[in-house]
C-alpha cells in the first residue's frame, strides 16, 4: 500500500483536528479545504478573517467546511482562560504582558489550542522560520517524559520500499545519549509509517574495525539505547553498507539481527545526516517525507517556506497520523 493510502486508512473516521496558523496563505487555506473535503480531518484555520476570506475569493475556494478563528477577535472568555493556562504553564518565567503578547503570535496561538486539548496537532512554516514553528512547542508542549530533545527524521520512499533516517534536520551534534535517544524514538517514528524497526546506529566503523572517539560516541550510543530499549531490534556500531547489503553485513558483523537488514537509520551527527538523505534523494530517487518533528509530547510538523499545497496536504496527514500514536 502507498504510504499516504496507509495513512489515510488509519486516520479516517478519527476526527482529528490539526490547527494550520497560516490560513492567509493559499497554500495552507487550499490544503485545509481539501483535507476537510476528504473527510481526513477536522481544520483549524488561524488568521485575520478579512484576510482568509480575500485568499479564499482570490482562489475560488470554498472555505466553508473550514474552522476559521481570528485571534485578534477570539471571545474574551477563552482569551482569558488561554491567557491563565499558558501562565500556569510557564510557571513564573514571563510576566502576564508577555504572555498576552505571545498569543497575538499565531504560532502561540496554535500552539495553545494543541496544549488544550482543543486541537490534536498543529502545521506550520509555510510562511514562518523553522524557529517560530518550533520555540512555542518547546516552551509549552514541550517534550515527552525522560525525552531530553526533539529531533528530526525523514521517511525515504521508492516504490515498495520506506526507511527513517533521523536525525537529519535538528541537532547539530550528539552525545550518546543523545543518538540512542533519537534512535528509540525514530523507532516509534518507524511504527507510525508500518515499518518493523530494525535500527543501525551508523558509523565510519563496523563492529571495531576502526578507532576513535567518534567510533566510541556510536558504541556508547548502541549500549544505551539497548539497555533502555531491550526488546528493540537495533546494532551498532554499523556502516551503512554492513547495515543496509544484506551480504556485507553477514560478513562483517555476523550473527546481528540488523545488519543487511536495516530500517531505521540513525546518523551519529546532523552533517552526515543531512547529506546522507540528500544523497538518496538525488542519486538514489528516493521521495523525502519530513523533517518529521519526534520527542514532542504532542504533533507539531515544520513546513519549508518553499511547500506547495501538495506539501501542506502530506504533512497534516503524517501530523494526524503522529497524534494516533
């Protein structure tokens, strides 16, 4: 089955409700409206109403099938009550001014309704940077218990096949416990997309055929994660050809249950992540779905500034899907 088609399988019928701050852009208005028409899930379009209304004249869209709110005229009472939960949040970090301030800020303001309960995930970064997207997760949704940091995976798809590489896309440098923390939650991440995690903790070295503290960084990694993860089919150290060919890894680390056989791919740092996706993508014409935000106690997907409707459309579909788990 296609990815989407599996993904859409699973959320039909859920009523998931995704928030989408950017309803201005008819980016984002256009793959709202069409979201709603498929019966996938429940919109939420964040903007000012004049505007939304002119993008959705300008378009031809039909936009009544879409939740629309404006934050400059939401009820005082819900205003309020959002103003108190995000305080109590914070817990004394800002002043009440500030975080008034903050909910004039669409991303907050979206941010807010996921935090309540009142929406299931949030999409944005259309028209915003990657940090407006991702500051207000992390200082009100913020992380999953024992999950210290939030990270970035790409599904690579090519016909029948779908791996995770991660993380590709967040953090510059990890520490062990860094990478054995993205490795078990790109597993999760594996879950989401229907694909049996076998997870390779890569490297330049197999099993000790190299030495040096970037080689030790991967063995330390691969002994947590399996100590916090027992049940979980994941090795390391591996290099990406004894643990994607299935002959070079009987030959170089024979007996593991991951080597050859990989699914999961996890990166020691974000430079080799960030080629090594790219690399697939244009010499091996694979599809790359993400980043896909892991590590947050809630959805929240960051979109390029250079996304197509199309873009918008996958993402909130891949966000709903997230909210399932």
């Amino acid at each position: 089955m296609d990815l989407f088609d599996g993904l859409k399988a699973k959320i039909s019928g859920q009523e998931k409700t995704i928030v989408f701050p950017e309803g201005e852009d008819p980016r984002v208005l256009g793959a709202a409206i069409r979201l709603a028409n498929d019966n996938l899930i429940k919109p939420i379009v964040l903007g000012d109403t004049a505007a939304v209304e002119a993008t959705a004249a300008e378009n031809n869209f039909d936009a009544s099938g879409v939740l629309l709110l404006d934050p400059a005229t939401y009820p005082e009472d819900k205003k309020t009550a959002m103003l108190d939960a995000l305080e109590e949040r914070r817990a004394g970090k800002n002043t009440r001014e500030q975080l008034a301030e903050w909910l004039k800020d669409v991303n907050y303001f979206g941010t807010m309704l996921v935090y309540m309960d009142q929406a299931d995930g949030m999409v944005s970064g259309a028209v915003h940077p990657t940090g407006d997207t991702v500051r207000p997760a992390l200082q009100i949704i913020k992380t999953k218990p024992g999950v210290k940091r939030i990270s970035g995976a790409f599904v690579m798809q090519k016909d029948a096949e779908r791996y995770i590489f991660a993380d590709c896309a967040i953090n510059i440098e990890l520490d062990a416990a860094g990478m054995a923390e993205v490795a078990i939650e790109s597993a999760h991440t594996a879950e989401v997309f229907d694909i049996e995690p076998k997870v390779a903790m890569l490297s330049f070295s197999t099993k000790g055929s190299a030495k040096g503290d970037m080689v030790t960084k991967v063995q330390e990694a691969t002994k947590l994660a399996n100590e916090q993860a027992p049940d979980l089919a994941l090795d390391g150290e591996l290099q990406f050809d004894a643990a994607f060919v299935p002959s070079v890894g009987a030959s170089k680390a024979p007996g593991s249950k991951v080597a050859g056989h990989a699914t999961v791919f996890v990166f020691p740092e974000l430079q080799s992540g960030n080629i090594g996706y790219k690399i697939a993508q244009r010499f091996g014409g694979f599809e790359a779905i993400g980043p896909i935000l892991q590590g947050l106690n809630k959805p929240v997907s960051d979109l390029s500034r250079g996304a197509n409707e199309e873009d918008v459309y996958k993402v909130a579909i891949i966000t709903a899907a997230q909210s399932l788990a």
